[in-house]
C-alpha cells in the first residue's frame, strides 16, 4: 500500500525569508501525481501545486515550487519569499496515475501534514 | 460557481443520534468522496464513489454509510454517532482521468 510521510510537525519561518517542506512516499507505481494542499485557518483545502511523476522538470507556481526525486521518492516544498498569508498546514498527497480508474487507485492518500507559521 | 457543497457547517450531536452530512457538486464529477481530519492524522479516507450507484469503503469506513444514487449528491450518514467521530469532515470530487481533488468547506461534526 502506499503511504506518504511528513516528518516535519510544525515549521516555522522569517517573513520573506525561504522554507522548504519535506514529504517522502512510498510506492511500487511507476505512473502517479503528487500534490502539495494548503489548509489556512479558515480550514478550506487549498491546492498549492501538483506534479506528474513522467515529467521530469519541477513543477511551479509563483513562489511555490517542488524538489520532486522520483529515485528518492521525495517531493519537498519550497516557498520563497514567505508572507504573511502563507501560515498554514501543508499536506502532502498521492494518488496512482489513472491506468485503472475504477478501484482505490484513484484514491488520494494525504501525509499528516506540517504546520508553518510565518514570523513577521 | 459553487463547485463543492457541504452542509451542515457546524453540528453538535449526542451518543446514539443519526444525522447525515449533505455533499452535493455541480462540476459534474464522477468521482466522490469523504474525508475525516483529526488533530495529527491528516485526512483519513472514509468511503468513495466512482459513479451512481456504485461505492466503496476507503481507510476508516466503520460507523458511516454512504450512498450515490444521482451524481450530484453523495451524503454521509452517521447510524448511531459516537464521541470517536468528532472530527472535521470533508467531501471532495474529481472528474475522470484528472488529478486535482476539489473540496468542500468541511464540516466540524462534534459528539457529546
């Protein structure tokens, strides 16, 4: 079965400073997506950035960008230039790419997740 | 646009009471599910759906039904609740083949 591991509980950061989130996998599936979701306060799920396992190039979005080591399984976070807006927990997710879409294949499985909190 | 729909927000019940938690999407997604987060265990997959008339259970399906008979609306019911389901509660959808979930605002569900 596969699991997602963050190691890193709580995390803290200087506003406009750089932090970087950790999340390792495990899995025999060759074909998958990662995903990093966002949960502010206000407790809406929101999704930050995803990435493919076939491509290669990390993905971006804005500040937000993935250190994704498909050898390693590992998909870290980094965000540049914290704001205030960015204090949240971070989930890490998986889910097999869709060569089957019936089953739990299609199934997100979510780490436990990393508090930032973000210092003024 | 009101993509994911949960509601109740809030709900406080007492040991033994049924309830059902309405989850409806207008994306026309096949895929549906429902979520439980608690304190330190992230989110725990309790049942899904790929289509009408078809769920399954996900992780944690114990105390929870589930039913999908259009597929708009994917209600959770608790049969008889207990204090181990106080939790926040989120429905998600997806369409085929895609991979990004979306979500509902969640539901804080607290047993007394």
């Amino acid at each position: 079965a596969q699991t997602v591991t963050q190691s890193q509980p709580e995390m803290s950061v200087q506003e406009a400073e750089t932090v970087t989130l950790s999340c390792t996998y495990d899995t025999s599936e060759s074909d998958y997506y990662l995903f990093w979701y966002k949960q502010p306060p206000s407790r809406q799920m929101i999704l930050v950035i995803r990435q493919e396992a076939y491509k290669q190039q990390n993905a971006t979005e804005n500040r937000f960008s993935v250190n994704f080591q498909k050898a390693a399984k590992s998909f870290s976070l980094k965000i540049s230039d914290s704001q205030l807006g960015d204090a949240a927990m971070y989930f890490c997710a998986y889910r097999t790419y869709p060569l089957n879409y019936g089953g739990s294949q299609g199934n997100l499985i979510f780490g436990k997740g990393t508090k930032l909190s973000v210092k003024p | 646009n009101a993509g994911v729909t949960q509601t109740p927000k809030f709900q406080v019940l007492k040991t033994g009471q049924s309830m059902t938690l309405q989850c409806a999407q207008d994306m026309n997604h096949e895929y549906m599910s429902w979520y439980r987060q608690d304190p330190g265990m992230g989110l725990r997959l309790i049942h899904y759906s790929v289509g009408a008339g078809i769920t399954d259970q996900g992780e944690v399906p114990n105390g929870y039904n589930v039913s999908r008979s259009t597929t708009e609306d994917f209600p959770l019911r608790l049969l008889s609740a207990a204090p181990s389901q106080t939790s926040v509660y989120f429905c998600a959808s997806r369409g085929v083949n895609t991979g990004e979930l979306f979500f509902g605002e969640g539901s804080r569900l607290t047993v007394l």
